[in-house]
C-alpha cells in the first residue's frame, strides 16, 4: 500500500482491498490467540472528532492503542477551527506533531482539503457523504461468513444517506451486487448514483434504484439498513416516519430474501422503527461482528497507510 490518504471506498483498487482485508484476518488471527500486534510502537494518531460517536472512537482509539501507538482524541472544543484557524493551517501543524490524522466531521470537502494540506495520512471516519471504514468493516464481516462475496446481492432499504454512498463503491469493487430501495424524494445522490452506476458497469456487476422494498429484498444474501432520521436530523423525524411506512426490515419483508440471508446495521439501531426486534435479534443479525471489524479493519488501515511502503510483518 502506497496510498497517503483514505478518504472514499473508490480510493482503493480491487487489488488494495484485498490487501487490506487480508491484513486485517492476520491482525485479528494473532489477536484472538493474544499475540500482541504493535507495528505502529511510538507513533501517535489524532483523532478529529466534530460529531460524536461510539463505534469510530472506541474502534479507532482501542485499535491504534493494541498497535503500539497512541490515539489523541480532539473534540471540537480542542481545537482551533471554530475559532478561524483555517483546514490548510491545522493541517500543516498537525503534519509536524501526530503522524496520522482520522477525522469523523460533516462536509466532505473539509476532510479532502485536509488531506490536500497535510503530509501525513488522513482517514475518513465520516462525513455527510462518506463512510469508508464502515463499508470495509462490513464487507470483511460477510466475507468471514460467506469465504467469498463476489456475485452476492446486497439489498438497502433506507434513505440515501452517506453508508449508502460508500456502498455504492465498495459493492462493485468486491463483485457484489447492489439493490437501493428508498422512498421518494430519498435518492442518493445524483453524482454518486451516475459513478456507482458506471463503476458498476464497468466492473460487471448489477445496482437498480427502486422505491419498492420488496423488488429490492428479494432473493437478496445481505439486508442493510440504517435509522431513519440520521444525526442532526431530529426535527424531520415525524415527516421520515411517514414517508418511509413500508419500509421497515420486518419478518414479513424478509420473507422474500435469500432463506440465508444476513441481516447488517451499521448502528446505533432505532428499535422498532427501522428494524424490527424480531430481526435485528434474530439469528440472521451480523450487527455485532459488523461492530468490533470496525476495529480490525481500521487496523489494518492504520498500519498500511502509517507504514506505507514498508512490508507489514504480522
């Protein structure tokens, strides 16, 4: 892995993904037999935080901690930005003290422009229109059930939202397939739809945007969905709650899904309103894998960006 930054599922190849995959199975093969792992021993991560969060600090802080290194948590108040201190100058300053940044925050430009300044790795642990890790983690997780994801269908019944974004990146370059089912009015969007449909195309695999959940549930390996009214968007919960009637991941939808199928939620889960109890407790329900690979996939993120070009011995 050569690559400085990990800002988007698109900025790896078919190729590094694998990589990464097969690094994070060697990182979690040794930490299961309580083999330490400390490739990353004196180097310090900042971690950016202007939204909250559970799963990206927890994984992220515990993980750079079991590589050896030390994770440095920066909540807004910490920092400058508020105050007027440009992304290019925070940039240039934390280049000379931490040697990798992750930033979790709202608009995507800011973390592209912090990665343009910086010269130290950048990883994106969320912004309204990206949510790399998640996907990666989610990915690794199907693929510890199924030994290989290519030509499965993943079906999200949901909003447009930023974890569907990065589905939309992630899905073709494993080979999966990819069903988007969202009311109107929720589409992705427009520029992600028309790079994930080519990105589709050219990789030989199938997405449909759709507004009926059960054409997109049907016959589907993997369920996805996230809650409804995501952060900072309390005040359109009752409207949400109306415009998606329908589409909550059920026992009665999931009749139509693969008899197998696994059922994944980035979390947190909002009980009874975008999932049933009877599935997200079910025994299709992947949700708490899903969570702790965020923190074996990140891993191997951190240690192939912080030692990039150097060969990584697990």
């Amino acid at each position: 892995m050569n690559k400085k930054d990990f800002l988007r599922v698109a900025d790896y190849t078919k190729e590094e993904i694998k990589e990464i995959f097969g690094l994070t199975g060697r990182i979690k093969a040794r930490q299961k037999k309580g083999a330490p792992v400390r490739p990353l021993e004196g180097k310090t991560l900042g971690m950016i935080f202007q939204k909250s969060s559970t799963r990206t600090r927890v994984s992220f802080e515990v993980g750079m901690y079991q590589l050896g290194g030390y994770p440095l948590f920066l909540s807004a108040n910490d920092l400058q930005l508020k105050r007027g201190e440009t992304i290019a100058d925070t940039a240039r300053v934390l280049s000379r003290m931490v040697d990798a940044v992750m930033i979790r925050t709202y608009a995507h430009n800011e973390v592209e422009e912090l990665a343009k300044y910086a010269s130290i790795p950048v990883i994106n642990g969320l912004t309204d229109s990206h949510h790399p890790c998640q996907i990666m983690a989610d990915i690794y997780t199907v693929l510890e059930r199924r030994k290989s994801v290519k030509g499965l269908t993943v079906a999200w019944v949901g909003d447009g939202n930023n974890v569907l974004h990065s589905w939309m990146e992630g899905a073709p370059l494993t080979g999966m397939n990819l069903r988007m089912a969202v009311p109107p009015g929720y589409e992705p969007d427009k520029e992600m739809l028309k790079f994930g449909a080519e990105l589709a195309k050219k990789e030989g695999t199938q997405m449909l945007l759709t507004n009926d959940p059960v054409e997109a549930v049907k016959g589907a390996d993997v369920i996805y969905t996230d809650v409804w009214a995501s952060m900072g968007q309390d005040a359109e919960k009752e409207k949400k709650f109306r415009d998606f009637k329908g589409f909550q991941i059920n026992g009665g939808l999931m009749k139509h899904a693969d008899k197998d199928y696994l059922f994944m939620h980035c979390l947190p889960a909002h009980r009874g309103e975008e999932v049933a109890e009877e599935v997200i407790d079910g025994p299709h329900s992947i949700i708490f894998d899903e969570a702790e690979n965020r923190m074996h996939v990140q891993k191997a993120i951190l240690a192939a960006h912080m030692l990039r070009g150097r060969k990584i011995k697990i």
